[in-house]
C-alpha cells in the first residue's frame, strides 16, 4: 500500500494551497505523477491517500499535550485535497495508459462531527474506504475507547456491506488494541476486510527464549 501523505498530514493554507508538515502543494501535479509513475512495473497495488487525515476538527489540550504540543493546533480540512489527489491519480492512470489501481481514502481525525465521520469516505470517489466509529452514542463525545464506554457498532455488530465501496474495517478506527475471532468472522461475513492493530506488533517482537539444548 502506498500512501500520498508525504512526511506529514495534509492541512489548507492560505491562498488556497494544501500543504504537508515539509512540503507545499499548490495543486502541484508533479507530487502525485511522481508516485504514479512508480506503479508501472507494479502489479497487486493499493493507493492510500493519507491515514486519518484532518477533517476540521479540534482535539483538546490534554490531547496535544499527548502528542508532545503545548496546545491544541488547527489543522484544518484534508477532504478537497484528498478529493484532489483521488481524481488525480486516476486521471494520471488512464492517460498513461495503467491498469486501474483502486486508491482509498480512510477515516479523518479530527472531525466536526463524529457521527458522520464517513459521510466524505462514502461522497468521494475512492474505490475503497476504511471508515472510523460513527455511533449516535457518541454524539455528544466521548469515545468508544474511554473505559468503560459500550463498543462501537463497528466492532460489536458491524454493518452489513452495501456494495457502494470496497471496506476495508480497522480496529485502529473503532476499538484501538481490541479485536477476536468473533469479530473477524462478523466483519468478513458482513462484507468487510477486517484488519487488525496489533499492538503486540508496533511494540516489536521479541525472539523466543532459547530452551536447553539449544532446541
């Protein structure tokens, strides 16, 4: 999978341009031909445009202070951009040519409004979407990873799959360093590719401990 964020997120900027923590776009084609033109000798690909992008939303002080800032920023809204690049990327494809390569956009973070979260997901034209918990329980706040807080629906009784877009559903999005068998099964057999965040995993593995005899 290869993603268009660059070494940074995509917020809007003065003048209308989008820029990248590094990098500055001014609807610049040359960033995301550069990328598409690696595809060329690539076959089994999917595009990601950025993970968990801004949605114009806000996070809260403690929040920032998590992340090591010393207050909230503003980042603004990835959606136009990543509407941009989605479009771009296609139109780069069939002018050279390429075979179609399905190119995804996943859920925004921060948002306006949670619970319609994935209302740009499915208004857009990626072929694939990875959505993010949009429960009307959380209207009000608050979040399915607070303890104590009741699942997503996501997590315990997923959807069922409409056809519209290719989901790709991720535990990162609705319940963080959670996730079974039972849920696995619910999401395939609703129509989603579950996938999992394991923690296990970002922590690293350690090599098993060598048993006596060197077996």
């Amino acid at each position: 999978m290869v993603e268009f964020d660059g070494p940074g997120e995509p917020v809007r900027v003065a003048g209308g341009e989008f820029g990248l923590r590094g990098v500055r776009l001014r609807q610049c084609p040359g960033h995301s031909q550069a990328l598409r033109d690696l595809d060329r000798p690539v076959e089994r690909v999917l595009w990601e445009v950025a993970n968990e992008s801004s949605g114009d939303g806000t996070v809260t002080d403690e929040f920032a202070a998590f992340l090591g800032m010393d207050k909230a920023p503003s980042w603004g809204d990835s959606t136009d951009w990543q509407y941009w690049v989605i479009d771009t990327v296609k139109r780069h494809e069939a002018a050279r040519g390429y075979d179609p390569h399905p190119i995804g956009m996943t859920m925004q973070f921060p948002v306006a409004d949670q619970t319609k979260v994935n209302d740009p997901l499915l208004g857009g034209h990626a072929e694939w979407i990875s959505p993010g918990y949009d429960d009307e329980i959380f209207a009000g706040g608050g979040h399915p990873m607070t303890p104590g807080s009741p699942p997503s629906r996501w997590y315990a009784d997923p959807p069922v799959a409409d056809g519209a877009k290719v989901v790709i559903s991720d535990t990162d999005h609705y319940a963080p360093g959670q996730g079974d068998a039972l849920w696995a099964w619910k999401s395939f057999l609703r129509g989603h590719h579950p996938i999992l965040m394991d923690y296990g995993l970002i922590a690293g593995l350690e090599p098993a401990a060598e048993s006596v005899g060197g077996q």
